[in-house]
C-alpha cells in the first residue's frame, strides 16, 4: 500500500493550525507528538489505525499517512483534514 501525501495550506498561524490538527486527532482519542517543525499522529477510526508523520513548510501542513485501513482512500483523509485544518 502507498503513503498518502497530503498538503493543506494555512492561513492561521503555525502554532494554530497544528493546534487545530492536534485538537481533531486528539478529539478521537489520538495521539499528536511534535513542534512547529515536525511530528507524527496516530488515530482509530472505526476500529482502524491511521498513522503519519507531518512537516510545516511555510504555511503548508504537508502529511503522509503511513498506514490506514485500506477501504478508505487517500482522498478521503484529505477531504476531512482540510475541514478541520484550513
């Protein structure tokens, strides 16, 4: 199975959008370890383990979901990242 990478830009500070990140992976009972630079998450969704790593570009979140259940594409992690994100 292939990484997903995903991008989300920001328009908040970096502190504040990895607030908001951290907030939705830790709303779900996750776990969000890192800085302002770079860090990794892991969440259960369903009964399934989504993990990655991330890294802030200027203000771009970039991800890559190293593991995940295989029923759910890479698009749609993206899609409910960047409602909680952007």
């Amino acid at each position: 199975m292939s990484d997903c990478n995903i991008s989300i830009p920001f328009t908040d500070s970096v502190s504040g959008a990895l607030a908001k990140a951290k907030a939705a992976i830790e709303t779900q009972n996750g776990t969000f370890n890192g800085d302002e630079n770079s860090g990794n998450f892991e969440v259960s969704v369903f009964g399934n383990t989504i993990k990655g790593n991330y890294s802030v570009t200027g203000h771009t979140l970039n991800l890559v979901i190293t593991n995940k259940p295989f029923f759910v594409p890479c698009s749609t992690i993206e899609s409910l990242l960047l409602k909680e994100i952007s």
